[in-house]
C-alpha cells in the first residue's frame, strides 16, 4: 500500500477473506460459464438513511483505498480456500494472479450523502469487481455511521472540542475504525493510541478512578500526578465528593491547573458548581471536561453549561443507535461480452418490499440556490447537464488499478464541516425529520 506517501506507519494485512464465501462461488461460476470478463459496473448507495436522520457522511474512503490494494491471494489464504474445497483449481489459479485493475469513482471522504446517491461506483471486469463487494460494505458502513454521529455531536458542541473515548466499548480494530471517522466527523482528539499511530490523530489522556483508588488518598493522587504530569493536567474530580475534590485539585495543582473531568452524576448541576467553586478559588482558565455515556443530545442539553470539552464513547462507536448506514452494492450496467470497449447496457434487479434499484452508470450533483444553499441531490444516467458540470460529486479514486486520490485525513475532516455548512440550516437540528435534500433523478 501507499500510506508511506502520507507518514503513517502501519501496513494493511491482506484483505482478500474479509468477504463471503458467495463472492468466490459466484466467481467459479462465471468462470466456467464464461461471463466473468464482461464489463461490469458496481454502485453503493443506500435507499434510504437510518429512521430520523437528515443527511448521511461518506467515511472510511481511505480505508476503502488500503483494502483494494491489499486484496491479494497469498498461498496461505489460496490453502484455506482449497482445503475447505471453497473453489475449484482453475478458479484457485485464477485467484493467485488478482489485482483489481479496474477504476472507482465515489464521493470523496468527508462528503455528504443521500438516499441514491452513488456513494462508490466499482468499474472493472464481472469477476474482479464483484469481489470487492463486502469488504467495502463493511468499511463504508461502518466508518459512515461513526462519522455521522460525530458529526451531529459536532453540531450540538459548537466550538467545545469533542475527545473520543470510545475504544473500549466496541472491538479492538473497529475502534481504530471508529477514531479515525470520528475525526471526519469532527472530533479534535481520541484516547486510542492506536489510532494516534496510525491515523496521526491528537492523543489524550491522563488518569481513571482506578489511579485515585490506589493511593491513601485523593491528596497523595493528586500530589502524584501532578509531580509526573505537571500542573497542566486533567484531574478526576468524582471519585468520592466532586466540592472536595476541586478544593484539593487546585490546592496541590495550583489555579494554573489545566481541569478538571467530571465522569458522573448530574452533569449540568455539577458543571455549574464545579465552575463558580473553581472561579472563587483563582483557577479562573481552569477548564472542565464531562464525559457520562454522552450522545448528541446530552451534549446539546449541556450547551447553556459551562463545559469546555466532551469526552464520547459508547453512543459514538455504535453509531449512536444506528451502527450501519444499510448501503447496498449493487451491479447497476454490464457488457454481453468480454473487452473494454464493449458497450454497457443498465440492469436493475426488481424486487418487492422497496428493494428495487435503478440501472445505469450514475453521476450525481448537488444543485444550489441563489443563495448558495444545497437544494437537491440530482443522480442521472445521460449527460450532465449543464449548470451542474461543475456541481459534479464523484471523484476519481483508483484509474487502472492504482490508487490516485489518497489525502491526509484532516483534508476530509475539513470537507465535511465545508459540506454540512452548504445545507440548509434544518439539516443541523438534532430533532427527527425526512432528509434535508430531495434526490431527484435525471
């Protein structure tokens, strides 16, 4: 892979097996029946958003990126795959040689999203496309639905900075995966140095009640971290009485103390006692950080109280409540025959129980108003027209197989909070509702 291009110092293992085994049966099968080297093309979109949201964010792009490139057939996973009799001989021979040598266009990371709007679109033959299927669900689902409820927990803090806490709550690489979309989404920082390593996202951290419990008192724990950490630190302050606690805070630390956490309790009472206790005692810049099981909505509650930072972890990594965004890949257009050239013709599958789908290679647009203000989401199959040549959404991601579109991920941090400013104003309430943009289809 290229991360080395961007500084980071982690390679992604091969990814080939993190699909389902009807990816590779679908493959033997059109192997042998000769239809595995037509033209195909691939789209992910999603029919609708999660019940109550009004906009969706593209997230784990970059992901998307390492995993295409690392999806290789090594001899170890080629063994499993013949002693489990998965597939046969020719199509294990098959295997050995893939490189997807296709293209993919998508909206880049950070973009917004909306029902039919087509996410990704994967170009290439049949056989090396429709092997990608899962691997990229599971990516985009997943980093999507983190990204977006970081992304409404970055509208509720305003400017109050979000740390996201939320490694020990989901599994121990989803929770790297959850970091690095969270700061998509907007949060400044994370407790997971995991994901610090990898994604070089802002670290923070200083101590649990565990390190309070250990000591003979709240005085020798606080005595003991400041002399390690200094008196810029973040102090505990609930472990027993939270008034106490800040007296002794500021006595050992002095009123240059850094802040104080508020872990439990009655956060908004608390944070407004803890403030005018801290004033009275000098510590004026002294600032205070809540953390408590929080979502969106208990941010938005506390936003009258004087907290300067939010500590998230549970409702963040599973997507506060929606921990999948339900985005499908579906074969939208396809050749009668094998070669590059050979003209596409749309195919849809149609379903009962509103799983049907619309054939056809897609652009997308986002249209503006006068005002500059989003308007629709246009999604077409012909030409673009005019006055939305330059409104144009997808980007190139992989030409050829190679990947040319990988950016450091503060870039799609930065296109998010770009993005969800054009949208109209409704689109930020954290009340229930219908997408804030219409999709039209052209």
């Amino acid at each position: 892979m290229n991360t080395a291009d961007l500084g980071l110092p982690v390679d992604v293992p091969s990814t080939a097996l993190f699909t389902d085994r009807y990816e590779l049966t679908m493959l033997q099968a059109a192997l042998r029946g000769g239809t595995a080297d037509r033209r195909a093309v691939f789209e992910v979109f999603t029919r609708r958003l999660p019940e109550g949201r009004r906009y969706g964010v593209v997230a784990g792009t970059g992901r998307v990126l390492d995993a295409v490139e690392n999806f290789r057939f090594d001899s170890g996973v080629l063994d499993f795959l013949a002693d489990r009799g998965i597939v046969d001989e020719p199509t294990l021979a098959w295997l050995a040689d893939y490189r997807f040598r296709g293209d993919i266009w998508g909206y880049p990371e950070g973009e917004v999203y909306f029902p039919g709007s087509p996410i990704m679109r994967v170009e290439g033959t049949f056989a090396e496309a429709v092997l990608l299927e899962t691997v990229i669900l599971s990516i985009l689902n997943h980093d999507s639905a983190v990204a977006a409820a970081a992304s409404r927990m970055s509208v509720a803090a305003g400017e109050r900075p979000l740390i996201e806490m939320g490694a020990r709550r989901t599994h121990e690489l989803a929770a790297v995966a959850a970091a690095r979309s969270a700061f998509v989404g907007g949060f400044s920082s994370t407790s997971d140095l995991a994901a610090g390593f990898r994604y070089n996202i802002p670290t923070v951290g200083t101590s649990a009640h565990a390190f309070t419990l250990l000591h003979d008192s709240e005085r020798d724990a606080f005595t003991a971290q400041v002399d390690s950490l200094g008196g810029s630190t973040t102090l505990l302050v609930d472990t027993y009485d939270v008034a106490e606690a800040v007296g002794l805070a500021v006595e050992v630390a002095g009123t240059d103390l850094g802040a104080v956490r508020i872990d439990s309790g009655d956060l908004l009472l608390l944070a407004h006692r803890v403030r005018r206790q801290l004033d009275e005692l000098g510590a004026k810049e002294t600032k205070i950080v809540v953390t408590s099981d929080l979502d969106e909505y208990a941010i938005a509650s506390l936003a009258a109280a004087p907290v300067d930072a939010y500590g998230v972890g549970t409702q963040l990594v599973t997507g506060s409540g929606h921990p999948t965004c339900s985005m499908v890949y579906k074969l939208v257009a396809r050749a009668d025959e094998a070669g590059p050239d050979a003209p596409l013709r749309p195919v849809a599958k149609k379903s009962m129980g509103g799983k049907t789908s619309i054939g056809g290679r897609k652009w997308a647009a986002r249209r503006l108003d006068a005002s500059g203000v989003a308007e629709a989401e246009v999604v077409g199959t012909g030409e673009v027209p005019a006055e939305l040549a330059d409104r144009q959404l997808l980007v190139e991601l992989v030409r050829g197989g190679g990947t040319v579109a990988r950016e450091p991920l503060a870039a799609a941090r930065e296109r998010h909070a770009a993005a969800r400013a054009q949208l109209p104003m409704s689109a930020t309430q954290l009340s229930r509702g219908e997408p804030v943009l219409p999709t039209e289809y052209l």
